[in-house]
C-alpha cells in the first residue's frame, strides 16, 4: 500500500506545479496507485469543498492562485509606464493579484481594454505576483453601448441611443447593475450574440436620467468614451505644481500682451501685441508679438499628466461643460494667462512688411504679464470709438496697432486667397436649469478675424523655424479634396445657376470664385455647405503635405497647448531646437511621431463627433415641444431614404423619411444627389426652398423628423399617414396625361432597343 500524501503536502505541489493538475498528476507525483486512489480522490474532494482548490473540468487549482494560461484585460499604462493587466480568471477570495505585462517588440501593439490569452508565470519578492507574456490577443475593447435600460421579466433590454441603431441589447438578471426602469446607462457586450442575433449586454455604469438637461453632453461624452475624470495621479501631480519663474527665461512683463478671448472662455492661451516697425527700411511694418502658454514647462514627457494628455488628444467642449485635456490646476490657473500675473510662455516675435508678408521671426521663452484680458466685443468696441472702462487706456496704445498690423495682414490674405468660407455660427444658450434658452447665431467681427490672423501667423512662423533647424515636428495637414466630391460639389453648383471650372489643377481662389458669385443669393449657404463638405479632413502627421484650405506650404499648430497635444509637440520641438532645457522632444517621442499624430486625429474626430451629437440633442430638446409645427428651411441633402432639411430658424437638421416625401414612388439618381417623382417628374435636389411640419424630436438621440408640405413654394403630394388629402386618383397617380420626364424615358428605351438590333445586324 502506497504512502497517501498530506493535504498540505498536496497544496504545495499543486502550488509549485501549476501546470501538473490533474488528479493523475498528483498521483504520479506521489507515487499513488490502486485502490489508494479511491482515498487521493476523497482528499482532493475535501480540500474543494474546504475552499482550498478549485475543480476546473478534471484538474484542480489553488483558487488563490491563478492558472498557468489565463485570460487577462490590459489596464491604463502606470505612472511609471509599466503595463498591467486584469486577471479575469481571479475566483480567489483574497486581494486581486497584480500581473505585469512582459513584452516583446513582435507582440501587438497592447491598449487600455484589449483581452490577451497569456501565459503567468509566478515571482515573489516584486511589487507585483506574476509576469505575462502574450500568446495572442483575443479581442480589443469589447463592444460598448450607451442607451435606455428597460427592465423584463429576464432581466430586461438596453434601447440604443444612437440614431442609426435598430437593435436592442439583451441584459441578462444577473447583469443588470441594479439599473432602473427608463435610466441612461452604459453596458459591453457580454459573450456572442443570443437567439435571433441579438447582442448580450452587461451593464458597466449608470449614468443617470436621460431627461435632465445636463445629462445630454453625458450621453455623449459615454457614447464616445471621452475620458473625463482625472486619475488620482494625475491630480496629485498637478497639485504638486509652483508657478514658473524667470530664471532662464526673457523678461516680457513690461509688453502690453492682451488677452482677446470668447465672453465665456475657460481659458486663456494666447496673447497679442503689435507696434510699428521703426526699421526704415521696412516702411509700413510692423512688428508682431504673440505669446503663448508654456505648456511644455509642466507637462514634461512621460509624466502621469503628459500620459493623460496625449490619452486625451484635445479638450472637447459642450454648451454646458469641458471636458479638459489637462487638470484645472493648469488649464485654468498655472499655464491659462490670465490677467495681472506672471506666467511662463513661449513668444514669436514677427517682423511683416506692409502688404502682411512675414520678413523675419524669433522665438523666446518668456515670462509675462498680462494687463487685461479683454473680450472680442470689448476690443472689437475700442476700434470703433466706444470703449469702456478696461479698453479705453488701451485703445491709442494696443488696440489700434493691433487692427493697423491685422490691416496689413488683410493684404497678405486676400493675395493668398485661403478658402473663404462664410457659414453661420450657432450658439446654443442654456438657462440655469440646464435648459435651452434660444439658439443664437453669433457675429464674426474683426476682432475674430484678428485673432484667426495672428494665429495662423504664429502656427506658421513656428513650422518655418523648425524647418529650418531642421527639427521634427507634428504638422497640420490639409490635403485637396478629391475628384469625385469636387464632381458633386459641381453639379450643386451646376443646379444653382453657378460654374466652377473643369480642367485645371483647383486652388482655393477658384473655389472662392464660386462663393463670391454665390453671395447673397438664396443658394448662399447651400454654396458653402456643399464646399465644406467637398473638403477631406485635416489631419496630424509628421510628414508635410501642406495646408489647401489655408493655401500654406508651412503649416504646424503652435497656439493651442493648453487643449490641443499637437501644439505641445510643436512647443517641445521649439524647445529642443533653442535647447532652453531639458522638456522638449525627447528622441521616443520623435519615434512615435506617426503614432501620436494618428492617435490625436482620431481623438479630434472624436470630440467634433460628441459636439456635434450634444448640439442635434440640445436642438432636438429645443423644438420637443413644437410638434406639429410648420418651419421654413432649405434641403441641404437627398440621400435614397430621405430628404435632409436645414431648419431656418435654428440652423438643426431634419430629415424627411421618402415615406414622407409624396404619395409617389421616387427614383434616385446617385449621380446628381437628386429625387424624381415617378408619376409627377417632381424633382427634388439640394438648395431647394421648403415648408416642412415637424413630426417628431426625439432629445435621447438627437433625431429629428419631418414632412414636408411645399417646395419651391408648390404644395407637394401628401406623405403616407398625413391627415392632408392626397391628389389625384387612388393610389396617389394625378389626372391627365404622363408626364414629359416618364415620356423621355419611353423614348430612351426605344432608342436603346433600337440600337441593340442594328448591332445584332451588323454582327450578321
């Protein structure tokens, strides 16, 4: 009879053995044969039931211990940018192991929620229990959705908020997260689909009742997945944080650097100076200094906070919040240059001759003092003779060098000819509760355009000089838009009376040309949109391919480092360039330029995407109470299932199911973006004048529905459903005659015909 082991003897083998559990491991171990068997069994059978080892199919494990291959979560990257990862296989009752990602340079590239099959081996003696090494990654960030929970009798169903989303969620009893009946939460994909292909959901976070105002921005910011708490380290970090002095920096106190931001701006991140050039040889010059924060002084690279930054990519803004890409202790107070304090900046100070055109520029790392910080109706007031208190010492000494310096910019702009566009700004004005107000559509005055001028004077300076150092950097990019959109923003133009020109290599002015012919017709706004959108997406990228819209060869984001990374880059560089210390691009930074630049594009698009949605549901929740009612607008797209219609009065977008269009069956013509009545000929194409009832806003998804009543003033044929008569016979076909369009098209069928048999005779 063999030696039968001890329940601890057997503990710790499975403990130093953790591939070698099977109960016929554990025999051989022991040397366990026979009927002895019987009893090893019955031992193993105690220690599970004891809590001390957990079957898992026919092996046993230590429950407090995880297995050799197990499935893990990648965490945030540490402080010290270590990778952690969740053990998802953790049924211990003890405190969650910490397991270290060990990678190797052919592993995937590893983000925060990916899942990886990995193999665990133990260590003792570190700050952490094992070291994993990737087998393969299993999946990225599981699936996420953000939507309305409704409770079942089998746990109940998430409604997305999207709204483009037709399926519901499953939520299983045990998943629910103890959310309620009707409130906003945020659920993954728990598992592959269920019965009818319909998704499984676990519900992560609740984020409350879709109803109150201020919950639209959160439904975005979720729906996104903006980051918007700090982690404590970052916090600490910033907290941590002294004002910069002027040890290593210029002495800028004594220049009168005003601030010109939005009445309700959050932060202060450039400032503008401008005096007459007193080289004479540079007659009508002036001199132009712009500082901005230095960013670069606090966030170092790889820091706690850099690390969140770059996570971030940009600070994205709402009607009602920000969502920051740094802590407030910088964005709103260390780096914001506010009024009567000393901070640190970065300054160029530019030299343009009379015509605006850039004759010299040098950079300086400084410490200024602002004496105001003023609004653009504060400035834009001082210029035109009615300052107040703050402008008027001001006005004869700042304000007016300012606009003498911008007119000479004016000059070097028109020669340039950037893109012109000239697309109203809707404001949306919240009341306390969080409710809209109005919708308002902002001036542009030229103490905007002022601005604009001299920040595209700075980006430029500083892609210039660090071209000329021959230091990478991040430029902005804007490449020319593609042949096929130029072709439909041509047939827009084409169907509103206007040209623009074919062959020939497009430039700005010529796009231009068409929003000078277009101005002040109806089709005005309908111009610039269609040119908006005929435009690509400006993007991040270590490598120069100019800017089209700006008609620059040179192009970088400087101006902005307090919620734009793209700018801190550029800070850093102009750093290393000057090497005023130790805080600018390190040579890892260099290497993942390409990385960091596709990463913040993609955190921009993010932001417009969020914005964009919060605006459609605060203007969704604006018009809720207004069904029923009639509005005027302009269609500002056809698409196969519908109409898109600008709304007037508040600049929201609509849509016009085709349901809702007529009581006619419409073709589509992909081609020319227009609509065609099959029995009427009626045609409907973007640009078009029209009279809509608005049949539904819904403020959880931003959608809004309509149907329209008259376009170009004519009555349109009633939509299915509508209490308005339809014309005509039954079945919606009109009296008389078909008409011109569908005889056209008999006749190009039998000319097609025709032509088909004269080519069979011919092969003859």
């Amino acid at each position: 009879m063999s030696q039968l082991p001890t329940k601890s003897e057997i503990l710790d083998w499975i403990s130093e053995n953790p591939t070698q559990t099977a109960k016929r491991d554990i025999a051989k171990a022991f040397n366990v044969k026979g009927a002895d068997r019987i009893d090893l069994k019955r031992i193993l059978k105690e220690l599970e039931a004891d809590g001390h080892l957990e079957k898992r199919k026919k092996t046993y494990r230590d429950p407090d211990r995880l297995p050799p291959v197990s499935v893990l979560q990648i965490k945030a990257p540490s402080d010290d940018g270590d990778l952690y990862a969740q053990p998802l296989e953790w049924h211990g009752d003890g405190v969650e192991p910490v397991v270290l990602m060990v990678t190797r340079s052919s592993d995937p590239a590893l983000g925060e929620g990916d899942r990886v099959l990995a193999r665990l081996t133990a260590v003792a003696g570190e700050g952490y229990n094992y070291e994993a090494r990737v087998i393969r990654r299993i999946g990225a960030s599981p699936r996420k959705v953000v939507g309305v929970f409704r409770k079942g009798a089998e746990g109940g169903r998430i409604v997305p908020i999207d709204k483009g989303a037709a399926t519901e969620w499953q939520v299983a009893p045990d998943a629910t997260g103890g959310a309620k009946e009707g409130e906003l939460v945020e659920a993954e994909q728990a598992g592959p689909k269920g019965r009818m292909g319909i998704p499984r959901a676990r519900i992560v976070s609740r984020i409350g009742d879709p109803s109150e105002p201020r919950a639209v921005s959160l439904i975005a910011i979720h729906q996104h997945g903006i980051p918007d708490d700090f982690p404590e380290d970052v916090l600490r970090e910033a907290d941590h944080m002294k004002p910069a002095g002027l040890k290593g920096r210029e002495d800028l106190r004594e220049l009168p650097l005003v601030t010109i931001d939005p009445s309700d701006a959050r932060d202060h991140d450039d400032a503008v100076y401008a005096h007459p050039d007193d080289d004479p040889k540079n007659e009508g010059g002036h001199v132009i200094w712009i500082a901005i924060a230095d960013v670069a002084h606090y966030v170092t690279p790889g820091s706690a906070i850099d690390r969140e930054a770059r996570k971030r990519g940009n600070s994205s803004y709402f009607p009602d919040r920000v969502v920051p890409m740094l802590p407030d202790r910088l964005s709103g107070d260390l780096c914001s240059l506010h009024e009567g304090v000393p901070r640190a900046c970065i300054a160029a100070r530019i030299i343009i001759d009379a015509n605006g055109n850039k004759r010299g520029a040098r950079f300086v790392r400084g410490l200024m003092r602002s004496p105001a910080s003023l609004t653009y109706q504060q400035a834009q007031a001082a210029q035109d003779g009615s300052p107040d208190d703050k402008t008027e010492p001001l006005a004869e000494t700042v304000i007016a060098p300012l606009y003498a310096a911008y007119a000479a910019l004016k000059k070097a702009r028109e020669a340039r000819q950037p893109l012109d566009l000239d697309l109203p700004e809707r404001r949306i004005v919240l009341s306390e509760k969080g409710e809209v107000a109005s919708v308002d559509f902002t001036d542009r005055l030229d103490a905007h355009r002022l601005i604009e001028e001299f920040m595209i004077l700075a980006n430029v300076a500083a892609a210039e000089k660090l071209i000329e150092k021959k230091m990478p950097l991040l430029f902005r990019v804007h490449e020319e838009p593609p042949e096929d959109k130029l072709e439909s923003l041509r047939d827009t133009a084409d169907a509103a009376g206007l040209t623009l020109a074919r062959g020939r290599v497009l430039q700005t002015e010529h796009l231009n040309r068409l929003l000078y012919e277009a101005a002040g017709r109806d089709e005005s706004e309908l111009i610039n949109l269609a040119t908006l959108r005929a435009m690509t997406q400006a993007y991040y990228s270590p490598k120069n391919f100019g800017h089209f819209g700006l008609a620059l060869q040179n192009y970088a984001h400087f101006t902005s480092p307090i919620r734009r990374y793209a700018d801190l880059i550029v800070h850093r560089a102009l750093v290393t360039a000057h090497c005023w210390g130790d805080d600018g691009l390190t040579e890892e930074e260099i290497e993942k330029l390409e990385a960091t630049g596709t990463h913040i594009s993609d955190t921009e698009r993010r932001s417009m995407t969020a914005e964009r949605d919060t605006t459609d549901r605060y203007l969704a929740a604006y018009l809720s109470d207004r069904v029923g009612a009639e509005f005027t607008g302009r269609i500002s797209g056809v698409a196969k299932f519908g109409v898109f219609v600008k709304l007037d009065e508040t600049g929201a977008d609509g849509l016009i199911p085709i349901r809702n269009l007529g009581n006619e069956f419409f073709h589509f013509d992909r081609d020319a973006g227009t609509l065609m009545g099959a029995d009427t000929g009626t045609i409907v194409m973007p640009g078009q004048r029209a009279t809509v009832k608005l049949v539904e806003a819904a403020p959880v998804t931003g959608g809004i529905g309509l149907e329209l009543l008259t376009l170009e003033d004519a009555e349109m044929p009633a939509g299915r459903g509508s209490d308005r008569p339809r014309r005509g016979k039954p079945g919606g076909k009109p009296k008389g005659k078909p008409p011109a369009r569908r005889k056209l098209v008999r006749a190009k069928k039998k000319d097609a015909k025709t032509a088909t048999k004269r080519q069979r005779t011919a092969r003859r």
